[in-house]
C-alpha cells in the first residue's frame, strides 16, 4: 500500500529552516514516483540532527570530512543535514528522482555557499538501486555514515535495503535511519532483520526536536556487531568509570558527570540490540497526538508541522474508511 502523501497537489515547493539555513526543496507529489515527496520523516531526522548539533557525535567538529551516504534520498532534505555538519555527502535514488533530486542539490547548495559558511562539506549525486553492485561500488565503500528515511514501506524492499546497507558499511559505519511506520507486519520484519545484523537502538523522543516529532515517526541508530569483541576492554573502562564516579561529592556534581558520560558513550557505533530498549506503543501516542491535533484545529491554531500532521491524520482516517 502506498504511504500517505502528507502534501497538497499544487504544493511544488517546501521551505524548511536547517542549522540557520533557509533550505527549499522542490518536489512533485502528483508523480508515479514516491521519492519525489518530501516525507516527513526527513524533516524529522535532519532536526534531530540539528538539535544534538552542539555537542557528542554529531558536533561538526567531529563530523568535518566524515563520508556519508543517503539512501532512498528523494528530495534530499536529510542529506543536507550532514552536509551542514561538514560531512561529505553522496545522496542517491534511482534513475527516475535524480533529476529532481539534483535541481534540488544545486540551489539549495548555491544558496548555502553564497553565506560562505566555514562548517558545509559537499554533496553530491549518485544513482544507486539497492542491490546493484555495481552502483555500490561505483560510490566507493565503506562510510562512516549511512542514512535514510522513509525507506521502509513494503516488504519487498527490507531484503535488498539490508543487503546493500552490509555493503556500504564497514566495521565502525553509524546507520541513522528514520522512517514513519505504515504497516505493523514490515515493521516486525524489519527489526527482526535489523537486529540480526546489527545493534540497534531506538532514538527516544526526548533526543528529537521538540517540534518536529511524531509519535508514528521513529529514528533508529545502528551499529556493527563486530563492534562486541570491545566488550572486556568496554568493562575494564566501566569499572573504572564507577571508581571515578564514587570520587565526585555533590549529586549535582554526579549528574553533570554522568550526563558528559553518557555523551560520550554515544560518540561510537556501538549500540545496545536489549528487548528492553524500545519505543512507546506508537498506535496508543499517535492517538492520543491526533486528540491534541483536533483541540487546536477546533482553535484554530495550528503550526505549520502540525497543519502536516493534520493531513497525515485525515488520509488515515479516509483510507480506513475506503473513501480514498
């Protein structure tokens, strides 16, 4: 089933704010193809980028001259996110998106280059269908980043976006992706899969923008499971993390250092794959979102993103009865 399309026919264009930048995306949702939409899971994502922007992994100081990879890019609007941080980008789709995928790389990075900002790194396009190895080694693997959102949406997909997301990935590659879940069924098959082959950790809402969030969209980090041969030196370094902690005085003292800790500790690709580390039921939140959505259309107050989300609801609510 094809996802819902959370833009008007006649919108063609969407502006959207990224690290101080005031980005246009071009888009076409009238196509056959559904990259040429710009999701909101993408939106999501590259704020979720922005917010943890000033420090940890995704400071750009960190990042300048990381290689990054996007995956299923459509519009591009995630991968410009890393391109801000000073990473450099190759965003790719199919054959039938790149030429709006790269009008869209060409003005928005001619919009960012007329500021002269020190922190952008590049972006460029590539095609690639995933499990064409021969797109995959044209792009040169392995990266230090993989990201992606909304790639997820029928079942067919999971088996040739695993296979191709091993081949881009070396031993210590960062997999970001973000996606909003459709279909209960793909979803459990999906991270089944996911873990098998990964970490993986949910990102929780409380790490993503306070805006730009929704109880459907979830963001997921993964690591290598290679990276688990670290496990005696990671205990050794834990070990003596307690010591030091059982030294400092105040509790204020104590939160400020497990807070810088736990930063820390989220620089690498390791990731924690436990049952327990898992989302809110997300059926139940978006319910309860879309009661919240109802009391300020009823006030007449909605936001911009949640004018988005407003249409999100409405075409759920027509499909459910066969309308649409």
């Amino acid at each position: 089933m094809e996802p819902d399309r959370l833009n008007s026919p006649d919108t063609s264009v969407i502006t959207i704010d990224i690290l101080g930048h005031q980005l246009q995306f071009g888009q076409d949702p009238n196509s056959k193809h559904l990259g040429t939409t710009v999701w909101d899971a993408s939106m999501v994502l590259v704020k979720y980028l922005e917010k943890n922007s000033r420090r940890g992994k995704f400071c750009p100081s960190k990042l300048k001259g990381k290689r990054v990879i996007e995956l299923g890019a459509g519009c591009g609007v995630a991968g410009f996110g890393m391109a801000l941080l000073g990473c450099d980008v190759v965003t790719t789709d199919q054959a039938e998106v790149l030429p709006l995928l790269r009008r869209n790389v060409e003005r928005n990075t001619s919009r960012i280059l007329q500021m002269n900002p020190d922190s952008f790194g590049s972006i460029q396009v590539a095609e690639l269908d995933w499990g064409n190895m021969e797109h995959i080694n044209a792009v040169d693997p392995p990266f230090d980043f993989i990201i992606g959102t909304d790639v997820v949406y029928s079942e067919h997909l999971l088996e040739p976006l695993l296979e191709t997301i091993c081949a881009l990935s070396g031993p210590r590659t960062c997999i970001l992706l973000g996606y909003e879940m459709r279909s209960t069924s793909v979803h459990e098959q999906m991270m089944q899969m996911w873990k098998r082959s990964f970490d993986l950790k949910p990102i929780p809402k409380s790490k993503m923008h306070t805006k730009y969030q929704h109880p459907s969209i979830q963001l997921f980090m993964m690591g290598s499971k290679s990276m688990e041969k670290s496990t005696g030196e990671s205990t050794r370094r834990a070990e003596s993390t307690d010591e030091t902690a059982q030294s400092i005085g105040t509790s204020d003292e104590r939160t400020r250092y497990n807070e810088k800790l736990s930063e820390d500790n989220s620089a690498g690709p390791q990731m924690d794959s436990g049952d327990n580390n898992v989302p809110d039921d997300p059926a139940s939140e978006r319910f309860k979102d879309d009661v919240e959505l109802l009391e300020k259309l009823k006030n007449g107050d909605l936001s911009e993103w949640e004018a988005r989300r407003y249409g999100s609801m409405a075409a759920r609510l027509l499909r459910d009865v066969k309308i649409m």
